[in-house]
C-alpha cells in the first residue's frame, strides 16, 4: 500500500497513515469499507423527495443574478431541478460526459485523507441522506442537498473540476506539513463560501452560499461582511466559523484565476512559513487586502445567530 510520505503518483491507491499524523478521528461505521463508501445510494420516500424539491425551488427563486454563471449553466446541464434527489448513477454519467467526475454516496463527513483520495481520482462524495422538515432551514452535517445541489453544478466547469481534483492531491502535502487548517480554509473561503466576479457584481460559487437562502442574500448583498480579494497566503492564515454567516468573503477574477494561485505555485514553501494556528480573525481587513467592500460587521456585533439578530 502507498504511504502518506509516497503516494502513488495516479492516486489511485488509498494511501497508509503514519502513526503521527494528525487527523480527525472518526469512527467507521461497520457497513462501510476503507473507502467510506456506501454500498448503495439510499432508497428515499416520496416525503424525501418533496423536501428536495421545496429546497430546490427556494433557491431557484434566489439564486438568479445571486449565483456565477458556471453555477447556473451546470444546474441546467445536469438538469438538477428535474423533481427529486438525484439518482447518481444517472448523474454520475452525465458529469462524467462533461467533466470525468462522478457522485458517491457517504454516510457522514469521512476521514480527511479517504476525502482528498476520492477528489484526486474526481470523485465527489456527498451524504446519503436529506435533511428533515424540522430541520430544513439548517443542518450542520452537509446532506444530499448541500452536496448535491450546492457543489456538483460547479463541477461541470472543466477549470474549477480540475482545481478540485487539485485540491484532493494537495492534501497529502498539508498532511505532511501538519498544515490541515491553512487548507480546510482555503476550501471554506473558496469551494465553501465563495465569490466570484462578474460582469462588475460579485457572484456566489461556494456551495456553502448557494444551497442556502440567507447566505445566498448575506454574502452577496448584505452591509455587514467585508469582501476582499482572494489572496491564498493571507486566506490559508485567516480563521473561519462553521456555525454562522461568513464575516468575509473572498472574491477570485476566474477560476483561472483560483486555479493560477493555488495549483500552480508550490505549497512547500507556503507551508514551511505558515504557522500551525491562524494569525488572522475571520472580521480582520489588513495591510495587504484588496478590499472590494469593507462591512459594518453589524450582524455579528449584534450577536449573529441565536440573538435574533436581522442578516443585514
Ligand atoms: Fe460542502
């Protein structure tokens, strides 16, 4: 089997873990394999599906002039608001026709290298099951909606399904390096929450915004986060919280772009210099920002989820 230190260089192995690395530690569920993969997609009921489709329709009504062009086109591509969860092999044929990638059914967040290993071989894993109507507004463990629908239109772009599979083969280096925190926020600030420009707007491409109707406002719109220009060194630094609205968010040129500053440059060196915890909170605007739009940080100063106070 491929080590850690030496993988495989088609990544087609999943790699052993040396003793001293750090990783989350997850149990495994005893129906799953070393791959974490399910053995089938799960049989949803009709109430399943009408949760989809309730969820699929209002963000249909936002996302329009909300969300990037890619994303747009790829919702139609794979024709994602045909009416229920997707089944996905069917799915995975489609994409596979336009990008190589494919959807594989998890049980739960899985460990961090068995993720990276199936984005290197552009596989998506996303969650075997759907939120219920008691928690439709918001859920913290990403399920078939925030996979399917928020992140695998995007990978119907041939630019941004190559920085993901990337993104999977970089992870082993940020293993070595004990630097899994600098690259869990470069995915937050990018494949998660973020921007893009376009046609002079900003326009959402993080799946964490687009499956969800007040950051789909928040982010795009609202007085209170500060949106800066992506820039990897400072990102990799910065602080991100999982259970609110974004106090920033970051904006790229193109994918391109993301692609330019992050696949093609050499981590190394970044990761020698990075330290293990972050320098920067997640409200901070500093020397080298490029500031689109500097945010009152009202919502959060207010107190942000859980006081009441308005996304603005
Ligand atoms: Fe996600």
């Amino acid at each position: 089997m491929a080590t850690l230190a030496d993988p495989q260089p088609d990544f087609a192995i999943l790699p052993d873990m040396a003793a001293d690395v750090f990783t989350a530690p997850l149990a495994r569920p005893a129906h799953v394999g070393e791959d974490w993969l399910e053995p089938a997609q799960t049989d949803y009921s009709a109430d399943d599906h009408a949760v989809w489709d309730d969820l699929s329709a209002r963000q249909m009504e936002l996302l329009p002039g909300r969300a990037c062009s890619a994303f747009m086109a790829g919702l139609e591509k794979l024709d994602l608001s045909r009416g229920g969860i997707p089944e996905f092999g069917k799915l995975s044929e489609e994409l596979g026709a336009l990008t190589g990638w494919s959807v594989v059914p998890v049980p739960m967040l899985i460990p961090d290298h068995v993720f990276f290993w199936h984005l290197a071989n552009r596989r998506f894993p996303a969650g075997n099951f759907i939120r219920t109507r008691e928690t439709f507004d918001y859920i913290q463990e990403p399920d078939v909606f925030h996979d399917v629908f928020g992140h695998v239109p995007m990978l119907t772009d041939p630019t941004y399904a190559d920085y993901m599979q990337e993104y999977g083969r970089a992870g082993w280096k940020a293993m070595r390096y004990n630097r899994l925190k600098a690259l869990g926020a470069l995915y937050w600030y990018t494949v998660e929450f973020g921007l893009i420009e376009e046609a002079g707007e900003v326009r959402a491409y993080g799946a964490g915004i687009l499956s969800g109707p007040t950051e789909a406002r928040f982010a795009v719109e609202a007085e209170s986060p500060n949106r800066i220009m992506l820039n990897v060194d400072r990102v990799m630094r910065t602080d991100y919280v999982i259970s609110d609205l974004q106090p920033a968010y970051f904006v790229i040129e193109s994918f391109a772009d993301l692609y330019r500053q992050t696949v093609e440059r050499d981590f190394d060196r970044l990761y020698r210099s990075l330290p293990a915890g972050f320098t920067y909170a997640n409200s901070a605007v500093i020397d080298v920002d490029n500031v689109l739009h500097r945010g009152t940080q009202e919502y959060h100063l207010r107190g942000g989820r859980g006081s009441g106070a308005l996304p603005v």
